[in-house]
C-alpha cells in the first residue's frame, strides 16, 4: 500500500481522472467489439448456409442479424469516436512524440473502419434488390474488413508493449523510423491472434446464448435450433484453439515483458521453481497472502520445466514496475480469464461428445443454462484480457520508454472529472438506447413468427424483390424456388 501512495504522490493530478476516464470508454467501446469483428462472419456464415441449402430458415437469420450488425456499428461509430478523441486530448505527450512511429496502426484502423461502412450499408440494401449470390459475394469482404480494423489496433498496443523500429537522436525524439518493424513487433503476432480468436468466440457464444435461452423457455423449433447451433460450433470449436494461443501468448510476454509477467503471476524475486498462485493477493514485502499454491508450476509453464528462471518484480526499481495493486489486480484478471477459458473448454466438450456420439444437441438443460451464461463469460474474460495488458504495463504507456505521467495532458483534473461524468451520462444513454432497439427487434420479430396473420394484412413490401426471407405469407419467392419464409409454421420458426 506504501508505494501505491507514493506514485500518487509523486503522480500529477490530473493522471487518475485521465486513466479512469481512458478505462472507462475503453471498457465500454470493448463489449461491443466482438460482434464488430465476428458477428459479419456469423451473419455471411448462415447467409451461405441458406444458399447453399436453399433454407428459409438460415436466410432469415442471417437477414435479422445483419439488422443487429448495422445497430452495433452504429453504436460502435459512438464510442469509437470518444476513444479517438481521448487519446488525442488525455495522452499529447505520447502522440506528440511517438505518432509518427506507430500512428500508421491507427490509420489502418481508420481506413478500414470506412470500408467497413460502405460494406454494411451495401450488404443491407441488396437484402431486398441484388441476385442471391451477387449479395452473398458483395458481403464476403466484411469480415476481412474487420479484421483488417483489428490489425491496427492491435498493430499500435502491441508497439506500446514492445517498442521497435526507430532509432533516438540526441534529446531522446524518435527518428529513423522503420515501418516494418514498428509494425511487426514481437508481440504482435500472439497479441493479434489471441484477440481475433477471442472475438470470433465471444460473438458465438454471445449470439448462441441468445436462443439457449429460448431454447429454455420451450421454444424448440427449428429456428432456435439453428440460431443456436451454428455459432456455437464456431465458438466450441476456437475454444481449444484460443487455449493454445493464450498459453503461447503469455510465454511472449514472458520473454519480451519479464517484468509485466512477474507482476501477472505475482513473483517478487528472481528464482526458478517458481511457484503458481491461483488468485491470492501481493502484499508490499513480497509475500502473498491467500490464493491456492501450487508448487514449480509457474516455472513449468514459461518454460515447460522447473529449473526455469522466472524474473520477479524486485529486479527493477519500484518506480519502474506495478504497484502491489496493480499487480493483485493484474493477476486476478489472468486468472479470471485462465478459469472462464478452462470451463468453456468443458463446455465444449460436452457439446463435441453429444454431436459425435449422438448427431443431436445435448438434452440436458444445464448444457443450455451454461451455454446461455458462456456469452458474458465471454464478455469478462475480454475485459480481463485488456485489464491484464494495460495495468501490468505499469508505470509505461511506452514500455521502458514513456511513463504515463509523461504522456497525460496539463488539462485540470476537475475538468477531467466533468468530462467523465459527461461521458458516463452519453454512454448510459447510447448503450439504452442500443438495447432498446434490440429488445424492440427481438418483439417485432417474435410476433411475426408466433402470428404471422398479425401481418397478413399489411401490404407486403417490395414483393418483386428476387429472393430473401419473408414475414408476410406469398410475398414473392424464396431463394431456389422454395416456399416464402413465412409462408408455413415451419419456414417461420415452426417445429422441423
């Protein structure tokens, strides 16, 4: 507790408004990420399953979820944009002198955010006007847009990490910046894989939850069924895949951040046969009181046997290292997202087994109350994924090169406290107002599907559209020939 309060001491005011206001967006923007990443790759998924299969069914799932899609960016437009403006307005001393070393990470992000909007609106507009495949095929880059928007992103925290690619002139400014290298750091391979995979898996989990709980509450139909299935075997098949590139991801931090991982995994002094803590909590003499020990393990797992050397925290000076809290909560967030990843393994498994051994969904309902629940499991293990990137960095916004302190504006903090109040205000509102439209989606499309008559009457709208799902019974064809979507019990969600 000691050193914490000598960094606030020794901290500018302003420091703890500007970080509590950058973790604030940050960790609001962060929610809605994995569906801006995953959920174009679901939507094209069950759209070619629909072509392909000529199915009703999938096509009007992959309709309803391009609508989620076009919302969630919108919002996403929203708290983007804040983050963009904060790390302009919070942090000048970093931009001001490391723009132009990492700053084409976020121009990739930029360019690919437009890409991304032009795709979307495209990919809306030909529901009702373009050729089946023509659609399909106008669509098929959104994903790789996405990911191209995560590359930049990820491309400048990874530099933030582990800082390449420029040489320093004599007052200490970057010059000779080598792009490649600034891009392709050493911890930009397994920082950008762990975050995709994550993302793909928390949008399948979270879209799959979705009718788990439908499934619940009696609706058996063919509709939840796939709504249910498809992502969820995205999602249980990355599970496994993820837990390999988060072990391999923290053995890169091991190696490029020895200090980050001695803070992540609570080791004080430089030994091997390290132990492994499971939670617990770091106490300013290097002891740690709680949590579940288990001998050598630590060593075992950076570097697969117990004479490995482990670096503590003790082997730079406290001004260059995590405070104690920093460190607790740093290692609480690794071991919340180990914990969530290993029971989403057996969650997955028990899925696989079902699959194989009996080609059906698992019958018992604990399966579908924990696959409901796997999606903000999901949503936690990514904030404690940032949490563990971001405070075990600690005291470097630039590692081993620009504190936090350096980089944070001169603005007063009481001005700082009144943006952040602004801003909670804006995001409780804008996140309302997401789950509004949602929810009154959701509605609208439950009564198409429970009382198709509700709509029978209403003039069907743009009946000569070539293919597409369909709420109103005989609006024009479906895709191959096949009935309308809502012209029977069982094209409109109905039992199979």
């Amino acid at each position: 507790m000691s050193s914490t309060v000598f960094h606030l001491a020794e901290a500018p005011p302003q420091l703890l408004p500007a970080r509590e206001l950058m973790a604030f967006t940050l960790g609001s923007h962060i929610l809605l990420v994995p569906f801006g990443v995953a959920l174009p790759f679901l939507t094209l998924l069950m759209h070619y399953r629909g072509l392909r299969r000529e199915d009703p069914v999938a096509l009007k799932l992959a309709r309803r979820w391009s609508a989620v899609m076009a919302v969630q960016f919108a919002i996403g437009v929203v708290t983007g944009t804040v983050l963009s403006f904060e790390l302009g307005l919070l942090w000048p001393g970093m931009l001001g002198r490391w723009g132009d070393v990492f700053g084409l990470g976020f121009g990739v992000e930029a360019w690919a955010f437009f890409l991304e909007a032009v795709l979307i609106a495209v990919y809306l507009y030909g529901w009702r006007r373009l050729k089946p495949w023509t659609h399909f095929w106008l669509g098929a880059p959104l994903p790789l847009a996405a990911l191209m928007g995560a590359f930049g992103i990820i491309a400048a925290n990874a530099w933030m990490n582990t800082p390449r690619g420029f040489s320093l002139d004599s007052q200490g400014n970057p010059v000779d910046v080598e792009v490649r290298r600034a891009i392709f750091t050493p911890m930009f391979g397994p920082e950008y894989w762990h975050f995709a995979v994550a993302m793909f898996m928390t949008a399948g989990y979270v879209v799959a939850g979705v009718y788990a709980m439908g499934w619940l509450r009696g609706r058996r139909d063919r509709y939840h069924r796939l709504g249910f299935t498809l992502p969820f075997t995205v999602a249980a098949i990355l599970t496994p895949v993820q837990f390999v590139i988060g072990d391999a991801t923290a053995r890169a931090v091991f190696h490029n951040q020895p200090v980050k991982f001695a803070a992540t995994e609570l080791v004080w002094e430089t030994d091997t046969h390290v132990p492994e803590y499971l939670y617990g909590r770091l106490n300013t003499d290097g002891k740690i009181s709680g949590g579940i020990r288990i001998p050598q393990l630590d060593s075992i797992l950076a570097g697969f046997q117990p004479s490995t050397r482990v670096t503590g925290l003790t082997s730079v000076p406290a001004s260059d290292r995590p405070t104690t809290v920093q460190a607790t909560i740093a290692h609480w967030a690794f071991d919340t997202m180990v914990t969530i990843g290993s029971l989403l393994i057996l969650l997955a498994l028990w899925y696989g087994w079902s699959r194989l051994r009996h080609r059906e969904l698992p019958r018992n309902r604990w399966f579908f109350r924990c696959a409901a629940v796997a999606g903000a499991a999901c949503l936690l293990t990514v904030e404690c994924g940032w949490i563990t990137t971001e405070v075990g960095r600690q005291p470097w916004i630039v590692y081993n090169e620009m504190r936090v302190s350096e980089a944070v504006t001169t603005t007063r903090a009481g001005s700082l406290w009144a943006m952040f109040g602004l801003v909670a205000v804006v995001y409780v509102l804008v996140f309302g107002a997401f789950l509004a439209v949602v929810l009154t989606m959701r509605t609208r499309w439950r009564t198409a599907d429970e009382n198709p008559d509700a709509v029978r009457g209403a003039p069907p709208p743009e009946a000569d559209t070539p293919y597409g799902p369909r709420d109103e019974p005989g609006a024009g064809a479906a895709v191959g020939g096949a009935p309308p979507a809502g012209g029977s019990g069982r094209d409109a969600g109905g039992a199979p």
